[in-house]
C-alpha cells in the first residue's frame, strides 16, 4: 500500500513545478510581465493555502475518506495543469496555477493519512519515503525541460497524464490501513484542540522554520545555479541550471528516505534539528561556491537538496503522534496550510534580494528559518 500510495504522490507532484520548470517558455510566448514571473509558483502556493485551509476549517480530510479526497485533487489538478496550453492570456496562466495548487490541496495531507493509516511503530520511515516519491516528482519537470528545451507543450500534458494516472491508482488498489482513524463528523473546535498540544505545536512551529527556506529553493535553485555556472564562464548556463535544480530537488528523495530511517530509532525530533542545521548550513555556504567551478556548485545543491526536505516527514509524522486521533487529518492539513502561506514571503523574497544584490547572496535570507526550526526541535526531542 505504502507502495502504491507513494508512486501516486510522486506522479500528482509532478504537477506543482511544471510551469515553474519552463518559466522562460512561458514568458515569452505569454508576455508574463517581470513583476509576475514569480507568480508562475506563488499561484500554487497561493491555491495550496486556500484549499488546505478550506480543508482544515471544514474538517474535510477527517469526514471525507482520504482515497477519494486524493482521486478527485489528481484529476482536477491534471485538467486545471493541461488547460495551461489553451490559455489566452498571462493573467488566465496564474489563476490555472492557482487552481492547481488548491487540488493538490486534495492530494498532499490525505496520502500522509493514508501512509500513517499503514503505519505506527515505522510511521517516521514510511513518511519518509513518502514524502521521498513527492519530492522525486516535483523534481521530475526540471529533468522534462532538460530533455524537450523550448518545447513546452509536451512536458505539459505529460505531467497532466501522469497526475491523472496517479489518481486513478489510489481509487483503484489502495486500501484503508489498520491505524485509520474511521470518519468523523465536522468538530467546530478541532483546530483549538490540536493548539492545545505542546507536542503538536512545536511541531508545527518547526515545520515553519523548514518551510521558510524549502519552497523558495526549490524555486530559485535553478536561476541560482544557471546564475553561478554563467559566473564561472560555463557557455550553456541555461540547461546546465534545469539539471542542477534536478540533482538539487532530487536528491531530498534519499534524504527522505535515510532521515525515516534514522528517525524511527534516534527520535524524529532529534533528526529534523539535525537536518535543518546542514540546510543552514548549506544556504550559508551558498555565498563561498558562487561563480566557483561547476563541481563544488553541483556538489552544494545535492547536499543542500539533500538535508532541505529530509526532515519535512518527520514534522507530519510529530504532529500525528500529538495531535487528537480524531483531528489527525485536519492536524496535518492545518500544519500544512500555515506553512505553505509562508513559502510565499521567500519566494517573492529571494528574486528582490538578488535584484538588490545579486544571486551570490539571495540565499542568505533562507538561513534563518531552520535554524529557529532547529531551535523548536531542540525543544521536542527526546534523550536517546
């Protein structure tokens, strides 16, 4: 089921950074203003909040069953995505993203229930390799435009099949697990309960300090490095730039999957304060590899790309062992909404930064965020 559940995440996240990865594509045959460009992202995020949020107030992922929750965001998700192609207008383009990002809304948090449905003494590794196929799929669009260039098109409506598919799976093979809380009827005051556990609120203070800084370098890793490798005299910047976000977002798959690992037996807690510390790290270290040569560039952005979403299960995983059993999914889907709300301040964020400085330094402004993360897991762990 885990199996299964996972592979579906992985084909429906193939949509979130579809546009985001032929951005230049986009821009030119839509005349996308400057000012709007970074919108091409923050409209996902923008419809993600609103749909979780939506979500959360009305209970939907606890009184509506998690399989069908995820069937009906995939296929919406896929048409709102593959309408991008007959789309008149730049400012038709944004609100077809931000529909997007509202059925993924119906995707996210329910395949985390589902997985912790399966799970309970494993439930951080589960998660983990969870967390791990989604990550693999947002980072599949950025390999798609390496492979088809100015071709749009064709990633496009791939992206919307694959989404489509993913739906359809979980429809069809996936089964309620033995730890799913049953159905609930709608609680009016879920959301104070689930405040009211010291457990679930630090866990959510952290996942915004790992929110902070998670998005907006998926988002930018690209511009980042095609900025750096054209600094250090490389000649193709652009498609060299498409492979390092690829390495970069892709690499979080096994990052993913080993913190899983480790946090099931040396506490989850424990694991995210690590991993937000190298994450820091690595935005800091950002400043030193800029316009060096290629390899320390490529070797920075795995690493980065690595320990930036290895720690994103165990949050969800925290907030499902303190949060009420029977919130567990509005929990998740309320833990989710405030962060990705967040995301959209670092997106916008970096590109002004880097205007007013230059993309040597934009990277700096992330740093803050996992080291207060870090600082609430520190709060949260237990002795070993």
């Amino acid at each position: 089921m885990l199996g299964v559940v996972s592979l579906a995440q992985f084909l429906a996240m193939t949509l979130w950074f579809s546009a985001t990865a032929v951005t230049p594509s986009l821009v030119r045959d839509f005349a996308i203003p400057a000012g709007q460009v970074a919108w091409l992202t923050m409209a996902v995020q923008a419809g993600f909040v609103v749909g979780t949020l939506v979500s959360a107030l009305g209970n939907l992922a606890d009184v509506v069953n998690a399989r069908t929750l995820m069937f009906i965001g995939s296929l919406a998700g896929a048409a709102a995505n593959a309408a991008v192609i007959i789309a008149p207008s730049s400012t038709s383009v944004i609100v077809l993203r931000f529909l997007t990002g509202a059925a993924l809304a119906l995707v996210y948090p329910p395949g985390m229930k589902i997985a912790a449905g399966w799970f309970r003494d494993r439930r951080g590794l589960a998660l983990g390799l969870l967390i791990g196929a989604l990550t693999l799929g947002k980072a599949l669009p950025h390999l798609l435009t390496a492979l088809f260039g100015d071709n749009w098109h064709q990633p496009m409506l791939l992206v919307s099949g694959l989404a489509a598919l993913g739906g359809i799976m979980v429809l069809a093979v996936v089964r309620d697990g033995p730890y799913l809380a049953a159905t609930a009827p709608f609680a009016p005051h879920a959301i104070r309960k689930i405040l009211s556990s010291r457990g679930a609120r630090l866990a959510t203070f952290g996942y915004l300090g790992h929110m902070w800084e998670l998005y907006a370098m998926w988002t930018w890793v690209a511009v980042f490095a095609a900025a750096s490798l054209t600094a250090s005299g490389m000649t193709n910047a652009g498609a060299a730039g498409s492979v390092a976000a690829f390495l970069a977002i892709g690499s979080g798959a096994a990052g993913c999957g080993l913190a899983g690992y480790l946090a099931d037996r040396f506490g989850k807690a424990r694991i995210a304060m690590w991993a937000m510390l190298a994450s820091a790290a690595c935005a800091a270290l950002t400043v030193v590899v800029f316009g060096t040569s290629p390899f320390w560039l490529y070797a920075l952005v795995m690493i980065w790309g690595f320990a930036v979403v290895a720690d994103s299960a165990q949050f969800s995983a925290l907030v499902s062992e303190h949060a009420p059993k029977e919130h567990i999914g509005t929990a998740l889907t309320l833990q989710t909404c405030v962060g990705f709300l967040l995301t959209m301040v670092t997106i916008e964020g970096m590109p002004r930064l880097a205007e007013a400085t230059s993309w040597q330094y934009a990277s700096l402004l992330l740093v803050p965020g996992p080291l207060l993360g870090a600082w609430a897991m520190s709060r949260l762990k237990k002795p070993i």
